[in-house]
C-alpha cells in the first residue's frame, strides 16, 4: 500500500523503497526525517506553485541531499552537498535512470545550499531548494497550511532540530574547513569552531600572482 502524508504520495517503486533502505541504513535518525520532510515540504510547495515534478527524482534528490553529513559518505576534499550529489548519480544510473535525468538529481543535490539559482531550473532541482529552506530556515513558513505541517511533523517529527542540524553540520565539515569557502557553511564553523579562519574573497584577488 503506497505511503501518504499530507496528501503527498511517497514514492514505492523497487529505486525509491531502494533509496530510502540506504539512508536509513547510513544516516542517522535526524538526518533521514529532515530528508523525508525535504521531499514532503518541497513536493507540497510544488504543487502549491502548479509545478510538474517527477515525485521519485525529487524523492531520491531528497533523501541523498545530506548524505555528506554521514559517516559512511562523507568526504573530506570537496563541498559536503556533492558527497550527496555524486552517490546520487551513481546509484540512478546503476538502476538503468537515463543520464539526464540523474545530472538534474545530482545538480538539485550540488545547489541545495546556493541561494536563489536553483529556484530558476528545472522543477526538482528548484523543489529540493524549497524543502531545504522551508525545514531549515523557515523560507515561506506561512505559505503552508499548519494541517499541512503538522501532518509532516507527525511522521517526520523534529524534536531539538536547530541545534542538532548545526552540530551534524558542524561534525561534517571540521575536516574539510577551506570547502566552505564562497558558501553558507562557511558561517557554521565561524560561530561553532574556535579555530576556523575563513578565507577573505578580498585578499584572494589581492594576493592572486597577476602582476599590478
């Protein structure tokens, strides 16, 4: 029988009970209920807008979004969101989804964090987006229906889910500091670790080897 929360049907086909076995299997509670509102929140705004999305390439996109975050994907010698994006593509394109198909997948995981470009692509990539910035930050919290969130929120619910996010993003990137440079992540470790020193854009430019 097919899953609904908050009239959005979740995705059962042999790829999707697939994907959602491995994030449970690799990712911690926190992190597998933030990825099913992920797709819940961003599903429900997709339909708020009139979008057409394909609902198990958002699923997947979802779901594999934080998986930088885990221990058993996490990397340490580039940006956390393409430890997600890259995992993405192979296990798509291992189940026969076509190339194209996968890259929108891997881009909506890659941008998940890049302010308002997103929003303008194709309707996974801009959804993935939306779910992240309504969970974590709250983007158009009224635009939802409280009986909308608070169906999500029984089934994925998030108990002490601002702090616990910030420590899991926090835990993810105090090994690979210098990948947050130009991005939002760079702001977690300037206020949770003492010995963080962001690189300056600025001096990037003034101390690059073109001669003045």
């Amino acid at each position: 029988m097919t899953e609904e929360i908050a009239g959005i049907k979740i995705p059962d086909s042999p790829l999707a009970r697939e994907a959602t076995a491995l994030v449970q299997d690799v990712a911690t509670p926190l992190i597998y209920h933030h990825s099913r509102r992920i797709y819940l929140f961003g599903a429900l705004r997709g339909l708020a807008d009139g979008l057409a999305f394909d609902s198990e390439l958002l699923y997947v996109g979802a779901l594999f979004h934080d998986l930088g975050l885990t221990e058993h994907y996490r990397r340490t010698d580039q940006r956390f969101e393409l430890d997600g994006a890259d995992e993405a593509r192979r296990f798509l394109e291992s189940h026969g989804v076509p190339t194209p198909h996968a890259d929108r997948v891997w881009t909506a995981i890659a941008l998940h964090t890049t302010p308002e470009i997103p929003l303008h692509m194709a309707p996974e990539i801009a959804l993935v987006t939306r779910g992240v910035e309504y969970d974590v930050l709250g983007v158009d919290y009224h635009l939802l229906p409280s009986r909308q969130r608070d169906a999500v929120l029984a089934a994925h619910p998030r108990p002490n889910f601002k702090p616990q996010i910030l420590a899991a993003f926090t835990e993810a990137l105090v090994d690979r500091p210098t990948t947050t440079f130009g991005n939002v992540k760079s702001d977690v470790l300037r206020h949770f670790h003492p010995n963080f020193h962001p690189t300056d854009f600025v001096e990037v430019i003034q101390n690059s080897p073109w001669p003045e």
